[in-house]
C-alpha cells in the first residue's frame, strides 16, 4: 500500500529545510511538483541527484486525469508532493489530489516546515488569535473593497502579487484608513522588510518599500461584526418576554457567533452545573 506524503519547502533560505524533508528528498523516488524546473533546481543546490527519480508535474491548471494518474501511483507508491515553495495545500496546487486520495483509501503524510502566513502572523506585531488566512486577494478593486468592508474580526492574512501591492494599499488608505496593517516582503530572504502601520499612513510608508518579491498582507480588524440575522430581533425579544434560559439564550447566541444551537447550549449547561 502507498501513501501520499507532503513535503513543505523552504519559502527563501535553505537553511529551513527540515531533516525529514530533506531525507525524503535524498531518498524518495517518485515526485509530484509544481514546477519541476524550481524542484530540480532545489535538488541541485542541495547535491542531489535526479538520477533514479520520477518527477511528475502538479499544477493548477492540471487536468483531473493527471490527478487520477497521480492517485493511482500513490495506491502502490510513495508518492512525495512539493510545491515551489512552501506548504504544496496553502494556496498551492495539491488540495484536489489530496482530496482523491482520501476518497480512495489512501494514507496522508505531511513532512512541517516554514509556513509563510505564519511566519508572517508571527512578525507582524498584530494579535495572532483569532487569524484569518484568506490566500491571494482578487484582482478587481470592486472585490477588494468588499473584502474590507467585511473583514472578519481579528487578523486578516492574504497574499499580493508585488505589482498590485501598492494599488491595493492605496484604495485601503483612500477608504478603509483606521484599519491596521503589516506588510512583509521576503520572508526569510536577504532583504526581508516588515512594516506596521495604519492605512491613512501608506503615503509615506510606500517610500520605504520595493516593490519586488513575495508579499504577505496582514489586517487587523478590532471590531466584532454586529450579527444581521433576520431571526436575531425575535429571538431577543422572547428573552426579554420569558427570562434568560439556557435554551432561549443559547438562540441567541447562535445567531450572534454562527455556531450550532445544541453546542452552546451544551456548554451553558455545563457551566451551569
């Protein structure tokens, strides 16, 4: 039986690779990777050999009967998966292939490492619970604009590709400019940048940065969304009428957090006790 395994990859320095990772490396035989050009490459800086390996291709535009190929040499073989850099599942190519495997019986296996949104989260200054990671920002500035008008309370991670970055900051400081922000470029690489500050700021913030390389987008949003369900006024005036019970409370709560009713009420009633 063969069994899937997820190699997560430097993000910039190589000095991050893990020895598990880079054991399988040396070792495994067949691969799936996002760009076999950066993974040979990856093997060459380490000294190893392609000679004896089997590198297959994984990318978004993969079609589903190379994912199928792939999960069928995984039912029989180990099958190690890379992306360029990174997790090859966050924001990468591997989610439908994981997902084919799982439906097939197939074991997972993930091999840690450097992880770029929280490597990000951790240097950011901003408060790290709750985090959102909401992957690549869309393009269309009608889109952004509703994503900021919407941000999930606590801190919000996306990527941004270096020529968009300073377009999108500059909607940002034009209409959401209370928001707060950190900005990290380069993660792990020589001219790793980090800037924290309020979006009304970006005017002179902008100065300081080059507009080259990877951008991670931090926002913090310090207010809780009021909740806008149509059963809300209801549920709120039948507590007023009949007295706060668990059950009516629970309701309520359901509504404001988008939780299960049963759940909340189970926890109202343990702490009860």
């Amino acid at each position: 039986m063969g069994k899937i395994i997820l190699l997560n990859t430097p993000i910039g320095n190589l000095g991050d690779l893990t020895p598990r990772v880079l054991e399988a490396l040396r070792e495994g035989e067949t691969f799936a990777v996002e760009d076999t050009r950066v993974f040979k490459d990856l093997l060459n800086h380490l000294g190893i050999t392609i000679l004896g390996k089997k590198i297959l291709s994984l990318h978004d535009q993969s079609e589903p009967n190379q994912i199928e190929r792939l999960v069928d040499l995984a039912e029989s073989h180990q099958l190690y998966v890379a992306s360029e850099a990174g997790s090859p599942i966050v924001s990468d190519p591997a989610y439908p292939l994981i997902l084919s495997a799982y439906k097939r019986g197939i074991e997972i296996e993930s091999y840690s490492g450097v992880s770029s949104p929280i490597m990000a989260l951790e240097l950011s200054g901003l408060p790290p619970i709750p985090f959102h990671f909401l992957g690549f920002l869309p393009r269309e500035s009608a889109k952004k604009a509703k994503i900021w008008g919407e941000l999930s309370y606590g801190t919000n991670i996306f990527f941004e590709a270096p020529t968009r970055i300073e377009e999108t900051l500059d909607q940002m400081a034009t209409d959401f400019s209370d928001l707060q922000i950190s900005l990290v470029r380069e993660l792990s690489k020589k001219f790793q940048q980090v800037e924290r500050f309020f979006a009304k700021d970006w005017g002179e913030v902008k100065k300081k940065i080059t507009f080259k390389g990877e951008f991670v987008l931090l926002v913090y949003n310090s207010k809780l969304q009021q909740a806008s369900s149509p059963n809300l006024k209801k549920v709120a005036e039948e507590i007023l009428i009949q007295g706060a019970t668990p059950k009516n409370i629970s309701k309520l709560l359901s509504d404001i957090l988008d939780r299960p009713t049963k759940d909340i009420y189970a926890e109202l009633n343990k702490f009860k006790k």
